[in-house]
C-alpha cells in the first residue's frame, strides 16, 4: 500500500510517499525556522501561515521526487496531534480534502506514536516489545511498545520537555533557537567534569523527569559568572547536556530492565544529539541492551513517520470521518 503522509504539527511542513509502512519512496521536510529564530520560538500563527504557503508545493514535491502521480496514491495518513491547533489544521484540512477528492481512504494519526515508529523506516527495526525512550521539543517520555499502535506510557516528564531545557538553556546563553544543535556542538568542545549541574532522578521508583532544576541552576551559574561567561559556554553546556542525558539515559535502561526487555528505541528531535546517541548506546550495551536510533533526517518532525504509522491503522480498517478534529493535547 503506497501511503502519503502529511506533518504539519509545528514549525516543519512535511510530506512523504511511504511504501507498506517502512520503505521511503520520497520525504520532503520544509523547515520554517529562518521565520520563527528571531522570536526565540515557535509563534502559532506565524506558523499556521507558512504551512499554507507550503503544504501545496511541498506535497507535489514528494509526489515529484518518489515519480509518482497522485493516481498511485492508495491512502493518505496526517498528523491529528498533539501540536499547535492552527498548524495542525492546516495538514489536516489538507489531507481530509485530498483524500475526498481521490476517493481514497485516509486517517489522521498520533504524532507521537510516529515518532516512535519512525524506527520501522530502517532497516533491522526492533522486534517488538520494546522500551521508547521519546525525546522532543514538546514530549520526553518512556513508553513499553507493544505493537505498532499500542504503547504503555511507563514515565513522562512533570514539567519541561528536554528539547525544551536545550532550547531555554540556549537562549538564556544567547547562543540562538533552536537550541539543541547548538548546545550539541559546543558541548564537544567543553569539559562536563568542570561544572557539575544537578541531576533531578525525582522518586528512583519512577520513570518520570523533570528538568526544571538543572534548568534554574544553569541560571543562576550564568547570573553568578557574567564577567568571564564567554569562556564558560562550552563547559556550562557540556555540563548542562551531561545532567540532562544522564537522567534520560540511566532511566530508559531502567525501565528497559525492569520490563525485562533487551532492546530500547529512542526517537524524536534531541534522539538527533550525538552524545545522547553514543552514551545510550553504551549504557544500555553493559546491560546488553541494543539501543535502535533512527537516521538524523527521521528523528526531527517528518511525514514518513506518520504515513509509516498510518499504514497499521489502514491494514486495520480504520479510516478518519469528515467530522473528526485535531486536538492539541497528548492523549
Ligand atoms: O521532534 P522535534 O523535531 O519537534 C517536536 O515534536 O518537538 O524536536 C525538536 C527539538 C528541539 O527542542 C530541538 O532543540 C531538539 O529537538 N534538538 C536537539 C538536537 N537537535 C534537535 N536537542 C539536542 N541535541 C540535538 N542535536
Ligand atoms: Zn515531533
């Protein structure tokens, strides 16, 4: 089944052409970050604007780049949420109407539970169970995945997501947004041993997080360290990413092994980090876990994921109504 998928949640206008949930055939990402940076984040409607700007040329784009015609074109899969509502919209009007008008069937799906299966688009994806640890600018949380379209929420975090401690850490070093890239490169080149950020574990019992903490104590070292702070940056961020993937990482392998599950997904934008990459790999390795992470370009918000997800819900039979809405919350 040849599914386009359409992702419109936040700031990214994507489509791609997805072939039996796990071969790409086309994945075009446009990317609205030049109009957001100078506000330090995403503005909604700013957003909601661009996407209709973009989600016309950017859906012939992927039909163009996996040579097909919209005739080929089996089923349509989009984003429902969670995600900013007017941004939302706009993919799912989209897909709603596209799908009418083809006469072909189409769904709206969870973009979290894309994300998480943004690792059946490589190859040797994990059997299932298996621990998610789902890491983005909006959601940080440990999930027991069952099945393509059933996940047991193990743990989530109680204030801040992690892409967003990167991004506020950022800022408030005015280093640019988004942040996480950013604070991944010159963490390389500090020394996390040097300056030591707490490491909020909350309960040891739970897969919970919270990185408002570490996100306050990078505050307050900045206030008590403005005279030489240039010299600090790449020592404050190195310890700043170590406190926080410290906690990510020590609690993913936990769950893992508490479900007694030999293999871990980590998926969503800061799964692109490269020291979160090679620690959680070796963390989990001691405990022979095998850790899957998908390529850079399917950790970020994009539309192979969601058509990915959708074709499970297709197979299943199940089809979005005109009616239906998207919604802006986790659910
Ligand atoms: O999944 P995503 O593209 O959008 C959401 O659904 O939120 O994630 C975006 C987040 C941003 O907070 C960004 O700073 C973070 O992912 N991010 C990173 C890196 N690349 C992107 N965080 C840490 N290290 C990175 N290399
Ligand atoms: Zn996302």
């Amino acid at each position: 089944m040849i599914v386009l998928g359409i992702e419109t949640s936040c700031d990214e206008t994507a489509a791609a052409v997805v072939k039996d949930g796990t071969s790409i055939l086309a994945t075009v990402v446009s990317s609205q970050i030049q109009v957001h940076q100078r506000y330090g984040g995403v503005v909604p409607e700013l957003a909601s604007r661009k996407h209709i700007e973009a989600i016309v040329p950017v859906v012939d784009e992927a039909l163009t780049a996996a040579r097909l015609p919209l005739d080929n074109i089996e089923a349509v899969a989009v984003t429902r949420g969670p995600g900013l509502v007017g941004a939302l919209l706009i993919g799912f009007s989209f897909a709603k109407s596209l799908a009418y008008a083809s006469g072909i069937p189409w769904v709206g799906v969870n973009h979290l539970e894309g994300h998480i299966n943004s690792v059946f688009l490589e190859p040797d994806p994990p059997a299932f169970p298996f621990v998610a640890l789902l890491v983005s600018g909006g959601h940080t949380s440990i999930y027991y995945v069952t099945d393509h379209t059933s996940a047991e929420l193990m743990g989530q975090t109680r204030d801040d997501a992690a892409g967003e401690a990167f991004d506020k850490v950022a800022k408030m070093l005015g280093l640019g947004y988004p942040g996480g890239g950013i604070i991944d490169r010159l963490a390389r080149k500090g020394d996390a041993a040097n300056i030591r950020f707490p490491r909020s574990y909350l309960d040891k019992s739970t897969f919970d997080f919270s990185f408002s903490g570490v996100k306050t104590a990078v505050s307050r070292y900045i206030a008590d360290h403005r005279q030489d702070l240039k010299e600090r940056i790449p020592d404050i961020t190195a310890g700043f990413q170590e406190a926080v993937l410290d906690v990510l990482s020590d609690k993913a392998v936990a769950a893992a092994v508490t479900k007694g599950c030999n293999r871990i997904a980590l998926v969503g934008g800061v799964a692109a980090n490269s020291r979160l990459r090679e620690k959680l790999t070796a963390d989990a390795g001691r405990r022979g876990i095998r850790v899957h992470i998908p390529s850079l370009h399917l950790c970020g918000d994009n539309a192979a994921m969601i058509a990915g997800v959708g074709y499970h819900y297709l197979k299943a039979g199940i089809r979005g109504s005109l009616q239906e809405d998207v919604y802006s919350r986790k659910r």
